[in-house]
C-alpha cells in the first residue's frame, strides 16, 4: 500500500487497493489539470524556526523574574550598604512634621484622614467593579484533527462503483454523482465510514456509534497526547454533530469512554450544520467567563454513516459526494499560565442566524423525499446565493469594527455616507480584511464556495489555499473543516506571533459564524 506523509497528511492521488477490494486509478490528465489548483501541496514545514511550549514559558518566565527581582536586589543592597541612615531620617522628620500640625490643628487633619481614607475606599471600589466587569481571556491551548487509518480511504472509482453496486439509484442519479465528484473540488483519496462502503451498506445506530466513537476518541487521543492533560482535568465537554443524536448522547459517550469526572458540564449541539463548530467555540468562551480556572474540549464532527442518501432527488444528491468523514478536538483554557503554553487567543466570535427568513430557513433542509428516503436538501440557484451573501454581510459588518483597523474603518463610513447623501448609485465599499487577518480558514464547503469568497473578499490564491487544499484531502468534515485548514497552515505556511487567523463557517438555519485567534507565539 502507498504510504503517505504522516506530519500533514498530504500526499498525491496514487494507484493503491483498498480495504474494500476496489483498485483505484489515477485520474486522467484533464481530470488531474483541473483539480490542480486544489491539490494538498507537500511542503515541509521548517520546524526549526519554530518556537513552541516549553521553551516560550521558559524564556518568559526568567525575563519576568530578571525583570522583579533586578530592582528589588539594588534597593536591598543600598539600604544595607549605602546611606540607611537616609531612610530613617526621612521617616522620623515626617512624623514629627505630622504631630506637630496635628496639635496644632487637630480638625484640620481629620479631614485630612477621613478625605483619604473616603477616597481610597472609593479607589478600591472603582477597581473592584472594573476587575469584575473585565472578561476573561481565552486561550485556545492546542487542537487536534482526525486522520483516519488507510482502511477508510476511498477514491473516485471506488465510489462510482460503489454508487452502481448498490442499487439505491437509478442511472440518472449515478451519472449526476459521477458527474459532480469531478467538479466539488474533492481529490481521489478522502474517507468513508466502514458502515457505507460494505457491500450492503450498513446505516444501523451501531454502525452510526462506531464511527462516532472511532473520530471522537481519534481526535480526544491526539488531544491528550499534545496537550499531556489527563479527562479527569476537564471541566466543559462540549460535542457537536448535527444529524446524529442519539441516546445518551455523543457527549455522555465520551464522558463513559474516558471516565470523565461526574461534575464535569456536558453539552450536546444538535441540527446546527456546518457552523456548529464555531458556535461550540462561543458557547465555551461564555462558560469560561462563569468558571474561574477551568479547562473546556469542544469535539467537532458529523456522522455519514446514516445520512448518505439513497434516493434520487437531485437537490439531495449533493450531500453524497460532498461530505466524508472527519472530526476535530479542541481545548481552551482562561488560566494564566496558558498565556505562555499556548497556541492561541481568542479575539472574538461573533454568530449571525438569519432562521427569522423563510428562503434562508430553508436554504439546507433535511426532510424525507416523495418515497420516503431520508436527506439533506441544499436550495439551488438565487436562494442559496442570496442566503450566503446575507447572513455574510450581516457578519462582516458586525465583526468589522472588532478587528479592522481605524483607515478601513473610516473609508468605509465614509462610503456609506456617501452613498446615503449621494443620489447617484454608489458601489460599497468592501472592507480590506486582509489588513485584520494574516490567515483564512474558509469553510471547506465545495469549490464554488471557496471560489465565490475569493472573489467577493478579495483574497488571493494562498489566502484560500488551505481551504481548498483542505477540500481536495479530506473533503467537507461539516464542522470540523475549519480545523483541518488551521492544521494545514500551522504545517504549511507558518504562524508568527501576534498573528491572526480568520475562521468563517456556514451552515444550516441559516447560519454565518466567525471566530478571530491572534498567535501567543511563533507556530
């Protein structure tokens, strides 16, 4: 079997045999020169240039200490080797200045004291309310993301087999698929569960469990591996998977696997799409502000094993050759200590849901077809268009402020002005994001997504090739893509400190959510 590089999981579509039996082949040249733009480069990354965990909080640590201790060692050798007599001169003058004005003028100092005394109290006060009112930083420690065994590989000729073997559709709907997988922007070497691509395809609630428990507990290994902290250190578990829910819940599944403690506080995210995952993301930056000192996990994911659909039903049919398996596991912390240990800080998140219009509520649905099968259909043409730039726009022009510096900020009041005096038709000015964000991860939900975003943002190329790259390797994760494109550019293109990465993710609802992280130190 062809190995792959293990340090990016990258490699080039090549001639291997599956654990399904099915050889695949190479793409044709036409095929391989469109999806070259789309291709997960091998690039090395360069760790020597990077500094990481132990070594940044040491190196901080001794500056700090040089930094207190320095002064603090100069006072004490001058009050013992030099003039000490000069503090105890200056001490006794101003107490007997002090007694004399007292007995002089007795009222006049106790004003003196009680305005001192009020003021100091009001000090303390005025801390007291800033410090409680101050948010708690979040720290996103380190992440995981799942890399599924070689078994679960699966290529394009597999699965146009695959489509026809078993019987689900008619040839319209198999030649619609095959004709789609081409054009998603999917590479020939993505994963399956092992329940699809069995002969009979089995969508049992035991196979659907398997593979949950394989990705979560895939990518909670790799956590703990990274980060060395044990489950019985975490204190939020937060899980989010959108079309499987079963009970007890994928949360309680973990909690069971790793013998987690009993009061930890579990949450179950359910029908949120591809967004959950930044939703999962805001709703532990919002416990971690409750909970002092405390460590939270957000598991990311969607389960294919139920949800593959087998009808023909072309606005349905999308799903199939989109989405593969895929998970990601990610632990934030507020303690102090992880300012120096970790990855990453959290800027803002801001979530847009736009389920008040009835095209947007509507723009990805799961429903049952006119024969009864079960799948998630995708509004085509206008409506989808419309319900993406929409929520988009209300998201940018929330988060803009937050982010963008003050010359993007006032040319884009003052184009706004321009066109509310102006009665001519004034294009908008888009905002330059690029001047707030050194690093996009793009939701990995097809090419023409990716390509749309490119345009409309202005990106270039490298801006959005770890999306696309993301998507030719692994296809659309749902949830979890947004990880494996962080991954990619941590590997691939370098994170330096002070640094900022852009995560944008749309999902059912409908839904545009984003989230800001500025580097702690180099990556």
């Amino acid at each position: 079997m062809t190995e792959e590089k293990k340090d990016n999981g990258a490699a080039k579509p090549t001639t291997a045999k599956t654990a399904s039996g099915a050889a695949s082949a190479a793409t044709t040249p036409q095929e391989e020169e469109d999806m070259k733009s789309y291709y997960y480069p091998e690039r090395e990354a360069n760790l020597g240039e990077v500094k990481r965990g132990y070594g940044v909080w040491r190196s901080n640590t001794i500056l700090s200490m040089i930094m207190i201790l320095v002064p603090v060692i100069a006072v004490n050798l001058y009050y013992v080797y030099g003039k000490s007599d000069l503090f105890v001169d200056v001490f006794y003058k101003f107490s007997e200045m002090v007694l004399q004005e007292f007995e002089s003028q007795p009222k006049t100092i106790y004003l003196i004291i009680s305005v001192a005394f009020l003021t100091l109290m009001l000090l303390v006060l005025v801390i007291s309310v800033v410090m409680s009112k101050r948010r708690r930083p979040v720290y996103l420690v380190d992440f995981a993301v799942f890399q599924p065994p070689e078994q679960y590989k699966i290529t394009h000729e597999f699965f146009c087999k695959h489509t026809e073997q078993v019987g689900w559709f008619e040839q319209e709907s198999i030649d619609f698929q095959k004709k789609l997988l081409y054009r998603t922007g999917l590479g020939n070497d993505t994963y399956f569960p092992g329940g699809i691509t069995k002969e009979q395809p089995d969508t049992s609630m035991a196979s659907a469990r398997e593979e949950a428990m394989l990705v979560l507990s895939g990518c909670l290994d790799d956590l703990f591996a990274k980060t060395k902290i044990k489950p019985q250190d975490i204190d939020i578990l937060i899980v989010n998977c959108s079309l499987f829910n079963p009970t007890p819940s994928l949360a309680a599944m973990m909690m069971n696997k790793y013998k987690m403690r009993h009061d930890c506080l579990s949450y179950n995210l359910a029908g949120m799409g591809c967004s959950a995952g930044v939703i999962s993301i805001d709703l532990a930056k919002q416990l971690l502000q409750v909970h002092k000192n405390a460590v939270a996990v957000v598991l990311s994911t969607e389960n294919i094993t139920q949800n593959w659909y087998r009808g023909n039903d072309r606005s349905m049919l999308v799903t199939n050759t989109l989405f593969r398996m895929g998970g990601a596991a990610i632990m934030l912390s507020n303690k102090p200590k992880y300012y120096w240990t970790g990855k990453y800080k959290l800027i803002a998140s801001v979530r847009v849901t736009k389920a008040c219009v009835d095209d947007s509520y509507q723009a990805v649905f799961q429903m049952e077809d006119d024969k009864g099968n079960r799948g998630v259909r995708l509004a085509t043409g206008r409506n989808l268009l419309v319900a993406v730039g929409d929520a988009l726009k209300t998201n940018l022009t929330i988060l803009g402020p937050m982010v963008l510096p003050w010359s993007e900020q006032i040319k884009f009041f003052l184009n706004l002005c321009q066109r509310k005096l102006s009665s001519k038709k004034i294009q908008p000015y888009v905002p330059n994001f690029k001047k707030a964000f050194q690093h996009f991860c793009i939701h990995a939900g097809g090419r023409a997504v990716i390509d749309g975003l490119e345009q409309n943002l202005n990106l270039t190329p490298r801006d959005v090739e770890p999306s696309r790259a993301t998507l030719y390797r692994y296809g659309n994760t749902s949830s979890s893509s947004i990880w494996y494109e962080l991954n990619y550019i941590e590997k691939q293109h370098h994170v330096k400190r002070g640094e900022r990465a852009f995560q944008l993710a749309f999902g059912s609802g409908f839904k545009c959510n984003s989230a800001v992280w500025e580097a702690l130190h180099d990556i």
